[in-house]
C-alpha cells in the first residue's frame, strides 16, 4: 500500500472513530458558530498518547501538520515546569510560543501522578482572552471564560468529563455551554459587515493627523467664536492658544458636529452643572469651593449637545420639570458584564473589557472618559479631574482596538489603565457620522510665496 493510500485509510478511520464518540468533525467550509481554527485532527492522533502514561507522554516529539480544510499549522510540543507537563496544540509559526494564537490549546497534567489539572484553549489572538477548565464532577468541568486579562464568567458548568473535553472538537464546548455563555459576544461571526466593525476606525484616522497642530495650555478650549480662551471666565488666551483635556474634548466633539451644523458649541452651555442630578446635600458644601464635578458636567453636556445636534436623541431625553434635556441621556450606564456606579462609572482597571463590551454591542459610538478620586470619604464625594477621548473597534477578527487621546495628543490603554490605576471613569457615548472636520485647520501645507 502507498503512503498516500495510508494516508487515506487513516483519515477514513478516523472520521469513523470521531462518528462514535457522538459528535462530528467540523465542516471547516461551514460559518459554524466558534468561528476559531480547529485542531481536533491533530488532537485526534495524539490524544491516547498525551492521556496515556505520563513518562511516557512527557516524552512525546515535537510535530507540525496542516489541519485539513484549515490555512493554519499546528504545532505539537511538550513542555515542564513547576512541577506540571504541558502538551501544547499550537496554532502558529512562533515554536517559543510566545504569542497567543486562536484555537490553540494547552492540556496541563500534573508531572507526579499524571492527572489531568487544567485545559487552556485561546478562543482569540490575544494572551488575556482564553478558557480555563477544570475537572469538576466525574462526568462534568466547570469553565472561567477570561477577556483581555479580566474573568467574565467562572464556574460554568458543561456536561462533558475534561478526558472528553480533551478529545472533542471546540464546536462541542460552544453547543455545550451555548445557554450560559454568549459565544457570539466572545467571538464575533464572520458575518458582521465590515463597514460596520470599522466606523470608529475611520473617525480616528481623520482625527489623527490634526492632533500635531494643537497645543497645550491650562484651562484652554475654544469658543464659539473659534478663539482661544480660557474655560474659567472666558477670557482671550495670549500667544497662539491651546487646549486643557477638557477644551480638547471639546475640540474633537466639535469637529464631529461642525460639518453638519456650521457652528461651535457655547463654552457657557458646557460649563452648566446638574446637581439634581449627582452629589448629595453633604457634598454641595464642598461643591462650592473646589467644583469636584466639573469633568462629569462638562463631558454629560458634550454627549447632550451632540445628540441634539444630530438630532438623534432617545426616548426620556427631556428631563426634570422643564424641557431641559436630561444630562444623563448618554451616560454608560448598562452593560451586561460590568457594574456601574452612579456618577462614578466603571474601575479604570476594567477599561479594555469596558471597550471591548462597547465596541461589540454599541457600534458607531466613541466615548468622553470622566476619570474620577474618592476626594472627601467623608462626603462620599469624588473629584473628576481629568477628560479622555476613546475610539473602541473591533477588528476582522473579534480583536479590540482601542486608542486613547488625551490633551491633544494619542496615549495607550495600557500608559491610562497604569496613571489612574484604582481609580474610576466615568463614560459617556457620542454618536458620529464618519465625518471629522474641524473649524479653520487644513492638513495641506501652507505654499510659500
């Protein structure tokens, strides 16, 4: 018999075999819901001798095959450490491992005893988003689902013992668990349009090339008439001009609705405070003297402003006993994985799972970011002090992007999350419509006469 007919009866035999487990191999031509590369091929040939006797699974070679009907490699390799053996079903070219993969998967035994401890499988190309499971009952596992370095779920129970888990294809565990985790939400379809998964990324690419002509300068944004003035009383600025993180916000927000309404937004309609509508009767003392709330006003008023402009305001936008616009119109105030404190928002360490729920679920959207102290405990009155500008998208594969600009310039999530660690930030929605264009600045540069 040739080798390709070997190879043949192997494939067949193997089909066969994975028929009665009760489950079927994937169709890799098929959208089937994980929407992750498959290694239960590779798996399939190896499996009986990674379960097998642990020195003799320790001493397994490396190898590499292509997954049928799958444009990815896999690797096999075995490592140790920590008193533990990994046997790692890689899908990349990296033999250090050193980046996450999606569909790869690592089956953890213990180096003593050979039981079975752990499988880790990345469901993304991301080192933070991946499943952990565990062996629970005899004939059950219990799953934590990890994104971006955060658990959003633990203990979720699967009705499969994890020796089987091991042996079965990743579309086994989604049809599993598909009632107590949104798979959809994890793991983007390839269905979503693109345009659609790529809106916000249009706007920051407009956005950006303007951010080298602005300058910084304390308590500085510009008027409705186009000057630079300072936020405090109005006053013309000296010199050429500049922007606080405020008066940046402002200036982006601007820019978004100048193409639609010619105008410029009131620094005095920016500046008016709520106090029905946060703070209490105790905080109000302190209120007075240092303005704690001016970072959550300021960024409430944008979102109320950009809403009217584009005249999309929601249902109950009116609020109060007059027909003032509620202030809490835009506010991010519910999303399933994340709870929010009133007027507070959400724990700057939670930022990137924050975005990536956003990008996934509000599409269409950036966001002003009001990072907020705990200033006076005895109040229970928190200082905002400072304002951010977030564009979140999600790119061809289900991955966060999320960029961060601050005072006039373009920062990382990882350089915000580490300045305002244990802090909170408070976030409000814009919507936009792919247009960025602000008043009086040309990217063309000036022709010398």
């Amino acid at each position: 018999m040739s080798i390709s007919n070997l190879h043949r009866l192997c494939v067949l035999i193997l089909f066969s075999c994975v028929s009665t487990l009760g489950w079927a191999l994937p169709d890799p031509a098929a959208h089937v819901i994980s929407e992750i590369p498959e290694n239960i091929f590779l798996r399939s040939q190896l499996i009986e001798q990674v379960l097998g006797p642990i020195e003799e699974a320790r001493q397994l070679p490396e190898t590499m095959e292509n997954q049928p009907g799958y444009d990815v490699p896999v690797q096999f390799f075995v490592e140790e450490q920590s008193g533990s053996v990994y046997f790692c079903f890689y899908h990349g070219a990296d033999i250090e491992f050193s980046d996450a993969v999606a569909g790869s998967y690592i089956i953890r035994r213990s180096a003593e005893n050979g039981s079975l401890e752990q499988i880790k499988i990345y469901y993304k190309s991301d080192p933070g988003s991946f499943l952990r499971i565990y062996p629970d009952l005899e004939d059950r596992s219990r799953i934590d689902v990890f994104l971006k370095g955060r658990k959003m779920q633990s203990e979720v129970k699967i009705s499969l013992s994890i020796e089987k888990i091991a042996r079965s294809p990743f579309s086994e565990i989604v049809r599993r668990t598909v009632g107590y985790i949104d798979w959809e939400f994890y793991i983007p379809k390839a269905e979503f349009a693109l345009p659609e998964l790529t809106t916000v990324d249009d706007l920051f690419q407009q956005v950006r090339p303007y951010l080298k002509q602005l300058r910084d300068a304390e308590d500085g944004a510009i008027n409705s008439l186009g000057k630079f003035v300072f936020i405090r009383d109005g006053s013309p600025q000296p010199g050429q001009g500049g922007l606080n993180c405020s008066g940046f916000a402002k200036w982006v927000v601007d820019s978004v609705l100048y193409p639609h309404t010619d105008s410029l937004l009131s620094i005095d309609a920016l500046k008016r405070p709520h106090p029905d509508y946060r703070g209490n009767r105790w905080s109000r003392k302190v209120e007075e003297i240092e303005d704690p709330y001016f970072g959550l006003d300021w960024t409430r008023n944008l979102a109320v402003e950009a809403y009217r402009a584009l005249d999309v305001l929601p249902r109950g936008a009116v609020g109060g006993t007059d027909s003032s616009f509620n202030p809490e119109l835009a506010d991010v105030n519910f999303l399933r994985y994340h709870k929010y404190v009133e007027d507070v928002g959400y724990p700057v360490s939670s930022l990137e799972t924050v975005m990536y729920e956003l990008a996934k679920e509000n599409t269409g959207h950036f966001y002003l970011g009001s990072v907020n102290v705990l200033a006076h405990g005895e109040y229970e009155l928190r200082r905002h002090l400072h304002v951010a500008v977030f564009f979140p998208w999600l790119d061809e594969e289900g991955r966060l992007v999320l960029k961060v600009l601050e005072t006039n310039e373009e920062t990382s999530a990882a350089s915000f999350i580490r300045r305002y660690q244990g802090e909170y930030v408070h976030l409000v929605s814009i919507p936009h419509t792919g247009v960025f264009k602000p008043e009086n600045m040309r990217l063309e540069p000036v022709l010398k006469r």
